[in-house]
C-alpha cells in the first residue's frame, strides 16, 4: 500500500497506517477492537484540547486588546488582529478535526467538511505567513521610509493590504476545496480498506510531489526569504543611523532608533516562531511525498508526525503571550482585556496621539 499525502497539515491516509500500526503495537487485539477509542489517543487529545483553550483565550484578548483600546489602534497592531484571527480560524477548525482523528479511525465530517475543512485551515496559514510578510514589510517602511506611514490615508492603506492578504489567502486554498474528496484506500498491514479526506485519489507519485513542493515554497521559503530580505535593508539602516548619531544632544534620536529596534525585534521574534513551528511538518510532508512507495510505518515515525502537527498547532497560541513578555504597555493592557476588570473609562481615556511607530 502507498498511501498518498494529501497536506502538510491535516491528518493523512499514511497517518492512519500509522495509526493502526500504533495500536497495535500498544494492544495486539486490536483486530477485534473496531472504532472503540484509542486510551493513548485521549492523551493526544488533550493535548490539543489545552491548545486550543489557551490560542482562544490569548488570540481574543489580543484583539480585544488591539480593537478596543485607543492608543493600541496601530498599524502593526491591526495586523496583528488579523494574524490573531487567522489563528482563531485555525484553532477552531483544524485542531478539532485532527484530535478527532486520534480517538476513532474514521472520517466524521462528511464529503462536506472534506471540502470545507482544508480549504479554511489553508487559508488560516496563508493568512499568518502573508501577514507576517506584510508586517516585516510595514516595519521596513517604519524604520527606513519613515515618513511613508505618516500618510493621511494610512490606515486605509492598511485595511486594503489586510482585505487583500485574506482575498490571496482564499484564492490559493480554492484549489484545496476543489480537489479533496472521500476516498478509499487499503492497508498493507490488514488488507482492510477505510475511506478518509484525500485531495486527490491514489494515482501515482507525480501529485503528492507536486503538491508538498507548492505548499513549502507558497507557505514558508518564499515568505521567509521576503522577510530576510526586509530585515536585511533593517538591519543595515538600524546600524548606519547608531553610526550617524553622536552620543551627546540626540537623546530623542537615540530613543527613536532604539524603540525601533525593539519593534523590529517583535516582529523578527513572530517570524522566528512561525519558521520554527512549521517547518517540522513541511519536512515530514516532503519526506513523505519523495519517498512515496516507501512507507514508513515505524511508531518513531508515527511520533514525529503527531509532534511535529501539534507543533504547528502551537504557533496559533504562542503569539499573544510572546507579545506579552515582550512589551510591557501591552502586557498591562492584556491583563486587564483578560481579567475584565478594568473600566471603560479608564480604557478609552487614554492619549490616542501615539504614532505607528510606538506601537505593541
């Protein structure tokens, strides 16, 4: 049997091989144990169930935090509120539907949500890596274009580069939805057959090949690469201004390039979460799909692959209190969008007169 790989996300034909092997390793009467859940998978389950409890608690007090306070209405903060809610969409999507997996061996969602299901948890990627992008990019313009984001018609700006990424976000996961379906495979190891969400039926190593190598280079190295390259012309603009200015009568000129520095900082530290996060499950995905005929159904193996998704998984929480570590004007305002305890009054009295490049 030479399972296809139909996402470097949702759970695979080859997982479910997995799967099997896994329990029977765990328990040799498995042949007679038909849908009963999986005691380890419970384990598993939780493990998602906690993740998903604390990426909906921390994305939406992030937006709160962001929409709702005067001062925090920023540039970089609004996409921020975007990447939050790309997060959220993911949380409550994808890692439902992969828990599910663990506890029974069969596809619940119908025909329906494998359409549905892949086609928002990859526009949910897009969203964060696209977003990511743009707020390397807005960091670029604030550090060594400055008076670009001091536009009037700024905040504009910002609405239609957040509307286009979620419109470029849905155009690429369209394909997803065109192409997956229910589909039947067979195991080697039980000769049993079992329907799971595919996007594309097992017809030959070309298609998998194809669609692992698009998504790493759509979804990671080609973003990643844009984002070294902003960074690249940051770094250099940061070390030629620090050179320009002297230690004496510029102290305004030195607070300026040093909060710019620790924005640059948050942003760089979000693209580092996301590319160590992710590229676990681009990897195993690719390895799977160039050695297509070989399956390795090894529990080590088996163990990576959860790993590596739960991984991924974790990047969709890990941001709001990544932010909160970092910057201590957001941290006091994220405490009191979580406890909500704090007044209104004091909430909207604060000086909206902060510029984009204060900001988080």
């Amino acid at each position: 049997w030479t399972p296809p790989s139909p996402s470097f996300l949702v759970l695979t034909p080859e997982d479910s091989s997995l799967l099997n092997v896994s329990k029977a390793l765990w328990d040799p009467s498995m042949e007679q144990q038909q849908y009963i859940i999986w005691i380890p998978g419970i384990g598993i389950a939780a493990i998602y169930g906690i993740i998903i409890i604390v990426g909906l608690v921390g994305n939406v007090t992030l937006m709160k935090t962001c929409l709702l306070v005067k001062t925090m209405r920023t540039v970089p903060n609004l996409f921020l509120s975007s990447l939050a809610l790309g997060d959220l969409l993911l949380l409550v999507t994808c890692a439902p539907v992969d828990a599910s997996r663990y506890l029974l061996d069969e596809w619940l969602f119908g025909r329906v949500g494998c359409k549905l299901i892949p086609f928002i948890q990859l526009t949910s990627v897009g969203v964060s890596v696209f977003t990511l992008t743009a707020l390397s990019a807005d960091r670029y313009k604030a550090i060594v274009k400055p008076l670009d984001i001091h536009r009037p018609n700024a905040t504009l700006s910002i609405g239609l580069r957040v509307g286009a990424i979620w419109l470029l976000s849905v155009m690429l996961a369209i394909p997803e939805a065109m192409f997956s379906d229910l589909h039947a495979f067979t195991t080697s190891h039980t000769n049993e057959t079992f329907v799971t969400c595919a996007p594309y039926p097992h017809a030959g190593e070309l298609h998998p090949k194809i669609h692992s190598t698009a998504s790493f280079l759509i979804f990671y190295v080609i973003p990643l690469l844009i984002i070294s390259v902003y960074y690249c012309f940051i770094a250099r603009s940061l070390v030629s201004s620090s050179a320009d200015i002297s230690a004496e009568g510029h102290l305004h000129l030195q607070k300026q390039i040093k909060s710019r520095k620790r924005l640059a900082k948050t942003v760089l530290v979000f693209v580092g979460l996301f590319a160590v996060c992710w590229l676990p499950s681009h990897v195993i995905y690719l390895y799977r799909s160039y050695h297509y005929a070989q399956v390795d159904t090894s529990l080590a193996h088996f163990i990576a692959s959860v790993c590596a998704r739960i991984l991924a998984f974790t990047n969709s929480c890990v941001n709001p209190f990544a932010l909160y570590l970092m910057s201590k004007r957001f941290s006091k305002h994220f405490r009191h969008q979580l406890m909500c305890c704090s007044s209104p009054r004091w909430l909207y009295s604060q000086n909206s007169a902060s510029t984009n490049v204060t900001t988080v």
